[in-house]
C-alpha cells in the first residue's frame, strides 16, 4: 500500500513482521540503485533487510517473545532502535544484543507520570527506547533531534520542552520525541516491523524527510485517515 506524506512515499505492508517474505515485498519498494555499494552487495546475497538505514522494533506489549522473532543480525552502516517498557526491557535488549547488535545508548520519556503512579519506584512505569548499531563505535549528532547533554550530570535532556503527545490518544510513542530520536539516529530508509494503526513512525520520518515502510499483520481502516505533520 502506497501512501503520500506531505515530504515523502511511504509504504505498507500487510503480513507477519518476523517472515522473510513481508520483509522481501518491503524491500521492493526500494530503488536498488539509490543503494551503496555495500548495500547493493549485501542486497544482491539475499539480505534483502540491508536495504533500509534504520530498524524500529516495537512489538504488541503481550507478545515479548516477538523481540527475538524479528530482530536480525545487523548489516553494515545499519542502525536498530527498540522500544520497550520495564516489564520488556530484558526481553528486547537480550534480543538485540544476542542477534550481534551492538547497544549505543537509552532515550526514557514519561518519567513524571511513572514517578506518579510508582513514587517508592521511580523507574518501575516509564517509557523508553534503546538505540543500537552493527558497529561497536558511532559517532552521534545529538544536536540533530534537538537533545544536548547535560555536562553536570552526564545525563541527556531535552533542550526544548516536547509535549507528551502521541497519535493515539496518549497512549503510544510521543510524536516529537519520534522526531527527535530519528533525527538523532539520521538514516534515509527506516522499516517499522511493527507499525500498528497510527503510523507514528511514518508521520514522524515525514516530517524529517525521511521515508518509511510499515509491516503490520493486521490492515487499518485508520490508515486512510492520517494526519501529517509539517
């Protein structure tokens, strides 16, 4: 299914997010020659995911046995991002990490409402994400999605103040923190394994110019609806 964003194509694709044939129709819609050369080698040897810069895996929350189902091992120049709660936190990191991905660093948002809900565990309900790449040492541009560093602490903030505002009636991924984070992580051509009905990640690579291609086992009637953000 091709969609129009307001900067980009973007597509979807209806199947299972862990078999290789939903991943073979993502990759097709591809141009193999704006590939490099690496890419287009990798591509060619039938690593047909080689072809997208930037992984998302974010399976539904009772399905943690997913993490390990679809996460592959990494090609070259390749970067994973996963997102996950406590609860999936070993999970999704073990994952990862046993497929040869090499963990970079951790994004936490929605740590004001888990200190909340979990005074005496502060960390117990947030939200977060860990970023990974196929090799040990990268070098990130964390000015590029609007986050500094805190020299006191040595903690990451946000320079700016970014509403906790998803598509999904606040219940998914903060729209912004999408577009801070894929800014940070940079890439041209993301995948989104499991891109569910709001198509965060594909508003949310729009509006940095970056394209997108969506793998869900379910079709949407909310696909036809999507607002795009500027």
């Amino acid at each position: 299914m091709l969609i129009q964003g307001l900067n980009k194509q973007h597509h979807v694709i209806v199947g299972d997010s862990t078999s290789a044939d939903a991943i073979d129709l993502a990759s097709s819609t591809i141009n193999a020659r704006s590939l490099s050369a690496a890419k287009r080698r990798a591509y060619q040897r039938g690593d047909n995911e080689s072809v997208f810069d930037v992984i998302i895996i974010d399976p539904p929350y009772n399905l943690p046995d997913l993490y390990s189902l679809s996460i592959n091992p990494p090609s070259v120049g390749q970067r994973l991002i996963v997102f996950y709660d406590p609860p999936r936190c070993g999970a999704a990191i073990h994952a990862a990490m046993l497929a040869g991905w090499c963990h970079q660093f951790e994004f936490v948002w929605d740590l004001r409402a888990s200190i909340r809900a979990y005074p005496n565990e502060p960390l117990r309900g947030h939200k977060a994400c860990s970023v990974f790449s196929a090799e040990p040492r990268m070098k990130w541009d964390l000015s590029a999605g609007r986050i500094a560093r805190d020299g006191r602490r040595g903690f990451l903030k946000s320079v700016e103040s970014i509403a906790n505002q998803s598509l999904d009636s606040g219940h998914g991924k903060p729209l912004e923190w999408l577009r801070a984070i894929y800014g940070v992580v940079r890439g041209d051509r993301y995948i989104d394994k499991f891109v569910g009905p709001f198509l965060s990640s594909l508003v949310a690579c729009d509006a940095n110019g970056q394209s997108c291609a969506g793998v869900d086992v379910n079709h949407y009637d909310s696909w036809d609806s999507i607002t795009w953000e500027k």
